[in-house]
C-alpha cells in the first residue's frame, strides 16, 4: 500500500512585511519555495495549518506552537488553532491542564505580540461543543475557525467579535471573505450574507443581505468545500467546482488563456471546468485571486497575479485556471492550500512506495 511522507508547506506571492514566504527576496516570490519558518525549532513538516491576513501569517505546528511572522511577530504553546485579519487575530488555546475540557477562545489586536492579556476572551468547553446525542454538532464540532466550537457561533473581525449563530442553522464550514460570508451546513448546503455588490452572494443580484440565505442555485448539488474572497466565492462539489462573482461563464480554455481586459460580474454561480478533465476537491480564495486542489494532488490557480500570488514564476493576472507546474516537475501531490490576500501557501507531499 502507497505511504506519504511527511508534508512540506511552500508559499509564493507577496511578503513586503517579511511574512515567512519561501526566500522572501524583495517584495514577492513568484514560484513556489519552500516556506521559512520563523522559528528554529519547528520544522516545515511539522506545520499543522496557517492562516495569512495582508501582512502577517499566523502558523499552528501540530505540536500546538504558534508563530507569527511578518508585522505581527512572537510565539505561544498550547495553541490549537488560530484565525488572522488585519483587525483581530483569534487564537483557541488549550486550559491550564493541557489539551481537553478548559480551552479558551482569545482575541488579540492583529500586532500583538501574545504577550499580556487578550482584547477578549471566552471558555470554549464542552458547552460549546453540542450535546452528545446530537448527530450534527459531533459532526461538527472540529470545524476550524472562525466557525467557533459547536458551532452555534462564529468570529468577527469587528465587534461584537462573537456572533451567534441560528440554532436551526446545523454549521459544518465557515469562510469569511473582505465584505461577505459563506456558510455550509452538515447537509452539504450553503448559505451566504453580506456584502453582495460585486455578485459575490450567488443569488442573482448585487444587493446585500443581512442574515444567511440559502444559496438556492446549487440547491440540489451536494457541496464539499467553500471558500470567500475579496469580490468572489468559490463552491466545491463532488465532482464539478462551482463558482460564482469571478465572471467565468462556460468551460475553461487553454491553460494558456490572455487575461480579459475587463472585470466581469456575475451574480449567479456558473459552472467551472478545469483543463484537462481536472476534479477540483478543494479551494481558497484570495483578494482577486483563487487557488484550487484537485484530487489527483494538482494545484491550478487564475485571477490578479500582481505579487507571483499565481506560483506561475511571473506577475502576469490570469482569467482561466492555470496549472503550477513547479509542483508537477518536483513530482510532488498537493494536498491542501490557504490563500492569503495576496499570496497562496501550499502542502505539498512525496508519494511514497510500499
């Protein structure tokens, strides 16, 4: 049976407050390059998850360290996850026992050093984490932030910085764009709210809406991921990626297609193929641009590319999805991405032989 060794993170684009982004050279990477990790003792294998606002990242190693890199700098234990913006850094840390029951959800102003105490903070226990009998909230329950705990709320990046939640709403994801947000539920629904100028909403206008509305267009297509961006949202289902706000109409071309001189609206999901047959089985969302995984371990990605945010090895802005070939040379599978405003890291690993 095939193994995998352990996971390497990369990251390319944007890192003029020297985020922990592959060489960091100047103001831009634009291949992808093996992420420096701010801190001698954490390995780039040992990274458990990140999350990238404009000018800081914040890493999660699977040993419960976080670092910050960039205009926000320092480090803390006992961290289980943590969520970045320009206006608040959340961070769920473990009790004074250690991993289980005595967590606490903490908001820290973004250039905080997590020394001192939290703007805000609140227990996240087991009351948070649904009751046991109830099918949805277990699943639920491990969802990342921002979708808190349980799931019967979720952050803000202004305040209140705890929103709750409808309790009829069974939350499963949760991804917050520049003006909008995406929720999916256990059923594999989504529902947004928000700002919906730019048609980012998916309901066929560019009118905002206060509270969750179902996202009727894709009523019926059970979705898998989801993902905000600055103008845009991007939906996975099994086996076609939908997408909406980004102005693709139709199936994608050549991977390489001329940027369209123009910006497109369109408020109403439209369907996305990728080159060559591709099966999308993850995304992120940037600024202006979106990065997508499939399942054969590809990573394809289009939109502003100003700051090499593309991994392209240029800073030319694409309409059509495009594939990194930087991961296909090393012979590596991608397995997860997280876009930042204006940069994208990537897991990548190296299938093994049994």
């Amino acid at each position: 049976m095939a193994e995998e060794r352990p996971g390497s993170w990369f990251g390319f684009g944007f890192c003029g407050f020297g985020q922990a982004l592959g060489s960091g050279r100047g103001r831009q990477v634009l291949s992808p390059e093996p992420l420096r990790v701010p801190d001698a003792g954490t390995d780039i294998c040992d990274i458990g998850s990140l999350s990238a606002a404009w000018s800081y990242t914040a890493i999660v190693s699977s040993a419960g360290r976080l670092l910050l890199s960039g205009s926000a700098r320092g480090a803390a234990d006992g961290c289980r996850d943590a969520w970045a913006s320009e206006t608040l850094r959340a961070v769920l840390r473990d009790g004074p026992g250690g991993p289980g029951p005595g967590a606490e959800l903490q908001a820290w102003a973004p250039g905080a050093a997590l020394r001192g105490e939290p703007l805000w903070a609140r227990p996240a226990g087991p009351e948070e984490a649904g009751r046991e009998d109830d099918g949805a909230a277990c699943e639920t329950r491990a969802g990342p932030l921002p979708l808190l705990p349980g799931a019967r709320a979720h952050l803000s990046p202004r305040p209140p910085l705890c929103r709750p939640l409808c309790p009829a709403l069974r939350a499963r994801r949760l991804a917050l764009g520049a003006e909008h947000a995406l929720l999916l539920d256990a059923a594999g629904q989504v529902l947004s709210w928000g700002g919906g100028r730019h048609g980012q909403l998916g309901h066929g206008t560019l009118e905002a809406e206060p509270a969750p509305r179902l996202l009727e267009a894709l009523q019926g297509l059970r979705v898998a991921a989801v993902a905000a961006g600055g103008w845009h949202s991007v939906c996975v289902g099994a086996p076609a990626l939908k997408e909406d706000g980004a102005g693709l109409k139709g199936p994608a071309g050549p991977e390489d297609a001329a940027a369209a001189p123009f910006i497109a609206v369109q408020p109403f999901p439209a369907l996305l193929d990728l080159p060559l047959g591709a099966d999308a089985a993850a995304a992120s969302c940037g600024s202006r641009h979106t990065a997508v995984v499939t399942r054969t371990g590809e990573l394809y990605t289009w939109g502003w590319g100003k700051y090499g945010q593309l991994g392209h090895g240029d800073t030319a802005s694409r309409d059509r999805p495009r594939r990194v070939q930087c991961f296909v040379r090393e012979q590596l599978r991608v397995t997860a991405v997280s876009c930042g405003p204006w940069n994208t890291y990537v897991r990548a690993v190296e299938p093994g032989r049994s």
